[in-house]
C-alpha cells in the first residue's frame, strides 16, 4: 500500500533550504505583497517585491511552511531575483520542481511545493493591474511602456487558478 | 462491518419504511435494530432520541439549524471551547452572525485543560444561551470535566451540547448519567463506515426544534399548502437513509461490545502512558495536552521545533502507527499553540507497544536528517 | 459496486484531505475521480460545481437553506409541481414560510403530463423567484418538457431546479444542454450506494449563495470569531465525507456508462411499452400517467379499483418484479389522484417481459381473490 | 428471502370483510370521534361513537385502509359495540387478531391493523378527558360514578403511545 520512496525527496537541498532558506524575511514598505495558504495543511505564505525599471529588484518570503515548501519558495525567490518582468511571469512550475528534483512529487504535496509561485503570480498581477491604472493617470512614457493588457492580467490570473 | 454492509447490498437491500414487500421488511428491521444498539452503547434509554445523520459535523448543524436559529436571540452568548473541532466552532459562528449573537471561548491552560473560570465568568453574564464542548479533544487528547461543566450549566439553566466525536470510540459513554442536552458523534471513528453519525437530544429539546431537512419520511401528511410532521426520530430524517452504513455501524458497535469499552480504555490507558515516557526523550520534542495518561485519551500531538509536522508525517509514512500532520481541524487550537500544525499519533485497540517504537525510532530519524540539535541561526527570525 | 465498498475499506480507508501519508492520498484521489466521473456522466463541464451530499433531499435542502433563505422575498413565489417527491416540495413549503412566500403549483391534465398555462400564467405575475420541477416523475413516469419549462423561466430571468432523481437512473442526462441553474440526484437509484447523491449548480449560482453546514474541510482559516471558506466545491462539503460510497457511487457510473444510457433507455421503452399492453388487460385496473411509451419513463403506478394496494404489494410479493405500494413519497399527487396509494411496478435494465408476464398473471389472481368483477355494494358510500 | 406465507393472511373472513366492512360510516353528531393515519402508507381512519349509560352504545368508522386495515376496524366495533366503558377499555391487540387469525402478522403491517385500535383508544380518553372536566363542574352523580382518575387517562395514553 506504501506508495515507496517518500522520503527520497528530503535529499541534503531539501534540508538545508529548510534549515536556511533563502531570501526568508520582510521587505520595509514593498512595492507589492500577497498572502495566501494552504487550507488543507495550514502553510502560509507572504511575498513582498520591490520592482524597478522593469524588473524584481528585491523579493523576499516569510511565513510558515514544511520543508518542500520552505525551499520551493527559497528556488522560487533565487530564480526570480533580478530577472525583468518579462522572464518571470514565464517562470512555471517545472522551473521551481526541476531545480530541486521534485518532478514526480505526489499531488498531494504539490500544493506545498507551488504555494509561493502561486503567491508569487498573484502579486504580480496584483502589480500589473495597479501599474495599469497608475500609467492610465500619468504621462511618464516609461509606465505606459511596461503597461501590461488586461487581457495579459486576465491570463496570469487564469494561469493562478489553474497551478494545483 | 464490511461483511455487514455486503450483505446488505447483496440480500435486502430496498428502502426503509416504503415498502410493503418482505425485503423492505428485513432492511428496515436491521436498520432499527441498530437504533435499540446505539441507545444501548451510549445509554440512551429512549430510541426516539437517536437521530441517524451524516456524521458529527451534520449533527451540530442539525442542531445551530433546528434548535439554534430558533433560540439564540441577538446579545446571546455561545460558548465553547478553544480546542474545538471546526465542527464545533464554525455552526456557532453562522448562527451569532446570523442572529446577532457572539461567540465566547473557554481557554485552555498549559497542560491542556479547560480554565473552568471562564465557564463561571461567561454564566455570570446570564446571557449565555448553549455551551458546547467535546467531551474529548481530538488533538490534545484531553478528557474534558464533563461532570463540572454540565452541573455549573443546568445550575444556570444552560443547555449543553457535548461532540462526543473523539470520546465515544475510546471509553465507555454514558449519556443518561452525563445529564447534557444534545450530544454528536460519528461513525467512522469507532470502526464504523464514513458517511453515518448519531445525534441525540432529550425529548425536551427534540420538542422545542422544527425540522431541519425537508422531504420524504420526515413527514405524516403532506398537502398542497401546509404539512404535519412525522413521529420522532423520523421527523429529523428526511429522505432516504444512508441504510447500509446504519447497518455497518451497528457491526461496528457490536465489535466494540464485544471487547468491552472499558477494555478499549484501559488497553489505550497503557499505550498513552508508554508512549508519553517514549516520546519525552526524543530530542526537540514538544508534547501538547495532559501528561497523566489517566485524564487523556490515546492520541497525542507533537511538534518538533524545527521540522515542519509535514515533512515528519511524510518521512515517516512506513511506521505502522498511523500519523496525521496538520492542523486537525482545530485552527483555533493551532493559534493557542502559535503552530501551523502538528503531527498526532492515534493508538486505538489493535495498536501495540512495538508500534510505539516503532515511531519513536522513526521520529529519531527524523531528528537525525534534520539534525535538529544543531539549530539553524535564522530560527524564526524575519530580517 | 459491492467490490468497490469492501476494497475501500480493505486497503485505502483514511480520511480525505486531511492527512498527508500514502493512504490519504489515495483515498483523496479516489474520491474526487468519481467527482470527474460524475460530471462526465450528466455532461457537466466543470468539476467544481459538483457537490457531494447525502440524497436528492438533502441536496434540494441544501439549495433550499444556503440559496434560498438569502433570495425569496416576502411575496415571492416558488413554483413547483403537483407530481413532485415530498423532497421537492416540503422544503419549499418551510423556506416560504419562513420567508413569507408563498408554493404554488404546475397542475397536470388527465394524460399525468403538466399544463404549462400554468406556468405562463405564474410567470406573468413577475413575482416568481424559482421554479422546482422533477425530470421525471417517480409515480407517473412522466417526463418533464423541460426544455419548454427553462426557456420560458429563462425568458423570464427565473432560476430552475430541476430534481433528477428518478430519470437520471434511466435515461441519458445532459445538464449543460438543459440549461437549469441546479440539478439534484441520488446514488441509490442508479445502482450506486444509499448515502450519497449529487447537488449541481452553477458557479454563478454556488457564487451567490452562503455555506450551508459548517465545520471540517469547508473552511479556509477558521479563527475565533470569524472564517473564510474553502474552495468550491468544498465550501459546500463540511465533515468527514461519505467516502466509500462515494467510490461505490463511482463503480455504479462505470457499470451504467459499460451499457450505455441510450441502452437503458431503449430497453425500457420496450418494457413499458410491452407492460402498459398487458396490463390494460387486467380487469378493473386503472393505469396513471402517459399512455404513450416515448414520452414516459418505466414506473407503472396502477390501482384496482376495489382492492388497496397495499394488499396487492403484499400478495404478490413473489412475482420477481419489484412493485411497491404506497404514496411514494407523492401525497399532493396522490390528493390530486383522489386515491391514498398507487401499486407502482419498476422496471430497469435488468427486467425482462417474462418478469412483466409473472406480474400480470399475479395480478390476475389478485382480481380473481377479491372477486373485482363483483363491486361491492357499500363501494365507497358512507351512510 | 421472501418471508413467505404473506397471503395466507388474505383469507376468506378479510377479503370478506374487506369488501363488506361492519360498521362503517358516519354517526350524525357523535359525542366522540377521533381521526388518525398511518403516515408510510397513507390509511387513514375516523371513529365515531355514542356513549350512553356509560356504555358504547354506537360506533361507527369510515376512511381508506387497506383489507387488512378494513378487517380489523370491522372486528374492533363489532367487539366494542354495546360494551360497558370498563369492558373496551380492556381490549387489547390480541381480541382483534386473534379474531382474524392474525396473531403473527409482520411488523410492518401491525401498523394496518392496529390503527383503529389506536383512534378507538385515543376517542375514548378524548371522552373521558372531557366527560371528567363536566363532572368537576357538575353535580350529576352518575356522571361522577363514571368519572376516571386523570392518572387511569394517562395510562390510556401510555398505551396508545406503545400500541405500535
Ligand atoms: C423524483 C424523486 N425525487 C427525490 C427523491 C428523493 O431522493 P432521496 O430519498 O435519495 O433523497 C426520489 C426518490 O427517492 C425521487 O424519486
Ligand atoms: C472532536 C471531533 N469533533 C467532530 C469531528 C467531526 O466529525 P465528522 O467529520 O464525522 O463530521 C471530529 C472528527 O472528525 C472530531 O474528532
């Protein structure tokens, strides 16, 4: 009845992440954050970005989670640092699962695994929608530049309630 | 019980009640049978009283539906307890939004057990309209002082509503004695098939409620524009019954009479005490709820302080004892305790002290891949 | 389907949801498989607005409580059948009263088929909050013009529920081309487990409407004094699920889709055709509903005129055809009928018409025995 | 599985009766009558009576029932008619089917046969009920004589209560 090998996926990256996650904490007055959890587990977690020019200059996550939570959100946080808008609402769910070789992670783990890219996601549009308006109201060429469709927020936030 | 619901299936399986033809006649036989066995198992002396439902969570709502949105008037306070089973807490939330009445807690202290002040506090308002308890948490294990409560209750002419969910499976139960107003619980903790539970209310209170569900066999005579309702159980059982799973549970609680509750008991009373010494050396373990194994039932919940009840639910998985992570439905409990989760051993009759070990070694394990000795610096630090 | 149950309890019996080991998970993706079996079954897009509850009744409670209570008016009106199940209609008759609404019915003609003038003249007051009909009739074996009834009710921007119990069994079911906003049907009808049945409804209609029991699994974050709700479609699933029979359920559609439901259909057509001949045969017998087969599912209710049917049921309990006597859970139609009960012979894929040959003959007997032919003199008169 | 046997029950005195009920009708302005049905299978049956001398001197019953149903209400005002109030108070489920061959009648259709026992009994603490109210108030002394005990009323109802 065993479904066999769970705990191959508490390899030696697993812990350490958990032990020492990365970009774990808060940032002082973000550009942007979100909060969701897991209704089934109770994990929980809060992303807060600071965007510039296009791109996630800062980011980090707190809250409480398992391990695979814990460095799924810490992958998710290093993948994304750094990058431009653009790069990151491409990041999926097999960027964040490949790169700690949870693959073939049960469904019911799943939801631990992409809690934070489905925060993530949801800040960005969060993000985007605000940014919309703001350019709407404002002539500095730059906003209008990065505007996004609300077509393309519709399409993050579809893409948020499809992740698990 | 799986033979017993077969059977059914297999030999009379038509509708209660319905029809006139013999296999009607044998399926609803077994099936009142098994109300004379429940009244019996928990002492109920009247069989009008037992009410078959879904489960504990239906029987509560039966109740904040039937009885509670007719009685609770605005200002009016609910009571009930901080390690409640969702089940307990969110049917009462519903009815004070609804009614404009609030919803009061008593506290736990830190071994677990009832702050019986806030019981006295609460009544002293004279605004309190039903206080609700379980009569064991299904978390910290906790037996709780039934007696103390229900006599400060009826002192204060209070009704009470006991979820007798986690305690009827684990120790004998006596309603009559217990002298509560309404009491739930469920099918599937004790051996029995999911989908079937069990209210019972005094007459007294079974008069004072409408119906709940509207339909078949709840009724005597329906007409166009108005309605009579049918005898009791039936006018708290609409539609067709969940037949086979009554009958099931009525296998279930012959099981368990034949063991004896008291034998279930005792047996869990030694298990718990052995596993309370085996647990307390496992390095970073934090044990909830009583340590006198007397005043407790056999489940017991536990953090490590620095691994997730998740992932040590998930690594060990291959124990044999079963270990549930989570927040148990009790969230409000999880907040008390200032954890998402925790991770909760159950022992029941067929559980052994090897088992125990078993889990124990497991847990050492966990420990070990974790290395929780070594803490990490973060720790629960935000920068 | 017996299989299926016993399996379930064997192998993988283990709370839905909430616990993480292998077991669980198992359990959990059994259950919501049968969730994507049924939507397919009755061709429902979207699994979400699939909800698990105990029986069509509980389910048209369900949209009676969390829908209802929050959107009839005083002076509103519901509209209903005279052909309904109680389950169709005393849950009506409590929301209206609570709600200072007021039931009104959808007569039928002497051919047991609905008078839709009626329905065209309830609409035109523009009070009408929702109209409740069965697809089907359990007595008459009538089935509903349903596509007339939903587009007059969505001309008129008014909800439909349409109660699905008797015809999904029997005949093929598409609730997206029907176009009704809620649906509700059984498990033990179509050969699937009592305790279990299905609510469906829109997501714009589960959007607008509160949760109903409160308790496990339907919440997101319970705290003290105020919670979220889960997703749908477990907003509406609160406590331990009927689990086995849900997966019992699913074996029952696996079973019924290996026929076909068209198969079904035609066979019964066949039966009914080949009864309602026969039976005209049988001196003295009045046969209700449809004469003509394709309009009409395979229930037969019938009456001597002289003997009651409940002695009939009783006698000809070895004919292997099961008939069953009573109001079948019909009182308004029975009024309307003039009569306190129907003898009601039901036929399904297993039937054969030597089955339907062994009844008319028992019926012969009966005849013969109460001598119908010779009326008695007091028929009915009262000095 | 079948029980067999059921229509043994179905002989000649029933279906008899069935077809040629005692008794049954109206009693223009009875000094009691009592209704009740049987809500699984929809019999429904009134009792009317006249009670003079504190004897039942009419009675009379009318509704839907089934034979058995129609039997059984023909024995039971055969039975009672005539008797003194002490006498039918003393009728029990066995004169009635005993009378008919009945004694080992299945549960489910005890409730056919008994039915009118049950209005029968619920009539006669209904009249008791009054007739000891006017006794109170009056100085009739046969009335008095007649009167009952509120607690002999109770145990009429206990017994109804348990008939079935
Ligand atoms: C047409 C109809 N509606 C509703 C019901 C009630 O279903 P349940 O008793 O499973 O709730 C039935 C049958 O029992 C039925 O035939
Ligand atoms: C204490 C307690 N109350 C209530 C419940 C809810 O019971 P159910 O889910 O069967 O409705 C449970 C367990 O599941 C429980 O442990």
């Amino acid at each position: 009845m065993s479904s066999g090998g769970n705990a191959d996926i508490y390899h030696e990256m697993i812990v350490d992440y958990s032990r020492n996650p990365a970009n774990f904490g808060k940032i002082e007055d973000p550009d942007v954050t979100f909060h969701d959890s897991n209704p089934l587990c109770g994990d929980s977690i809060d992303i807060d970005m600071n965007i510039s020019d296009n791109t996630v200059s800062d980011i980090k996550f707190h809250g409480k989670g398992c391990a695979i939570c814990m460095a799924c959100s810490s992958v998710l946080t290093e993948i994304t640092k750094g990058k431009s808008l653009e790069d990151v609402r491409a990041v999926g769910k097999d960027d964040i699962l490949g790169e700690l070789g949870l693959e073939h992670l049960q469904a019911v783990r799943i939801k631990c695994a992409l809690l934070s890219l489905k925060v993530f996601k949801s800040a960005l549009y969060t993000y985007l929608g605000r940014h919309m308006q703001d350019s709407g109201s404002s002539a500095d060429p730059a906003a209008a530049d990065a505007a996004t469709s609300s077509e393309e927020i519709d399409r993050l936030k579809e893409e948020v309630a499809g992740l698990y | 019980m799986i033979d017993a619901i077969g059977d059914y299936y297999r030999t009379y399986n038509a509708n209660t009640h319905r029809a006139v033809y013999a296999l009607a006649e044998e399926a609803t036989e077994a099936y009142e049978a098994v109300r004379d066995k429940v009244a019996k198992f928990v002492n109920v002396k009247d069989r009008q009283e037992i009410i078959f439902v879904r489960g504990t969570t239906e029987a509560i709502n039966l109740v904040a539906y039937a009885w509670g949105r007719g009685h609770v008037k605005p200002g009016d306070i609910i009571v009930t307890t901080e390690y409640e089973h969702h089940s307990n807490i969110v049917p009462w939330q519903l009815v004070a939004e609804e009614r404009g009445a609030v919803l009061e807690y008593v506290r736990i202290d830190d071994n677990g057990e009832l702050i019986l002040d806030d019981l006295d506090r609460l009544l002293g308002t004279g605004r309190v309209r039903l206080v609700a308890f379980s009569l064991m948490s299904n978390v910290l294990g906790t037996i709780t002082d039934a007696d103390a409560i229900i006599s400060k209750c009826k002192a204060a002419d209070v009704p009470t509503l006991v979820d007798g969910a986690q305690a009827v499976p684990h120790m004998p139960v006596d309603i009559a004695s217990l002298g509560c107003d309404f009491f739930a619980f469920s099918g599937h903790k004790m051996l029995g098939p999911t989908g079937i539970g069990i209210l019972w209310a005094s007459k007294r209170m079974l008069g004072e409620m409408v119906p709940f569900h509207g339909g078949g066999d709840m009724i005597r005579e329906v007409h166009k524009y108005e309605s009579t309702w049918n005898d009791l159980p039936y006018k708290f059982e609409a539609g067709t019954p969940n037949i086979a799973d009554v009958i099931g549970l009525g296998a279930a609680i012959d099981y368990l009479e034949r063991i004896g509750m008291k034998n279930v008991r005792s047996h869990e009373v030694l298990l718990t005490k052995y596993a309370l010494e085996k647990l307390s050396a496992v390095p970073d373990l934090k044990i909830y709820g009583p340590k006198d194994a007397s005043r407790r039932g056999g489940v017991i919940s536990f953090n490590f302080q620095s691994v997730h009840p998740h992932d040590v639910a998930y690594i060990i998985d291959e124990a044999g004892v079963a270990l549930r992570s989570g927040h148990h439905c009790a969230q409000v409990l999880m907040e008390k305790l200032d954890v998402a989760a925790t991770s909760r051993a159950s022992f029941y009759l067929y559980n052994t002290t090897s088992e125990i070990d078993a889990l124990v070694e497991s847990l050492d394990a966990v420990a070990q891949k974790f290395a929780v000795r070594g803490k990490k610096e973060e720790d629960g630090a935000v920068k």
